[in-house]
C-alpha cells in the first residue's frame, strides 16, 4: 500500500492577514503522539522561525500576527496525526 492518504486543508478565512492550514495524516502502528511530536520537532530543530506550540495547542492566527514565525500544533486523533499550521502572509 503506497497511499498515505494525507488531507491538506488550507482554510478560507475572512481575515485581512494570514494562512490556515490543517493536515490530516493517519498514523501506522507503533506511532503515538509522543513520537509524531519528536518527529516534527527533530525535523524544526535549530529553525528560528518555526514555533513548535505545546500539547494540546493549535496553532491560530493570534500566534503569529505581525511575526514571520510558523506556527505548528501536533496532536494525534482517532490514530491520524493533526497538525495545524499558521502563519503571516504579509510579513
């Protein structure tokens, strides 16, 4: 089996600034959200700009509003990993 079946979203807001996307990925045995965040987080090490948010926390506009920061957010649901990104277009 080749296909991940992973989902992009971008969401259309009626906002003046900013990009909203969730990622749906299901998950393989033997991944938990322990070890999807030590992914993401070993894959963002060292990158200033990239804001790895804690458990539980989604990334939002409010996170990155006037910054040139990438906000990440990283959960595991129903056994896909969730993973919410935000940033600032207009800087």
């Amino acid at each position: 089996d080749t296909q991940l079946g992973v989902v992009f979203s971008p969401h259309l807001l009626s906002v003046p600034r900013g990009l909203l996307s969730t990622i749906y990925a299901p998950l393989r045995g033997g991944w938990d959200e322990d070890r999807v965040r030590g992914e993401v987080a070993a894959v963002y090490e060292g990158e200033p700009f990239v804001e790895l948010l804690p458990p539980e926390e989604h990334a939002s506009l409010a996170h990155v509003n006037r910054s040139n920061r990438c906000a990440l957010g990283v959960s595991v649901v129903n056994g896909s990993a969730l993973l919410t990104s935000a940033i600032d277009n207009l800087v």
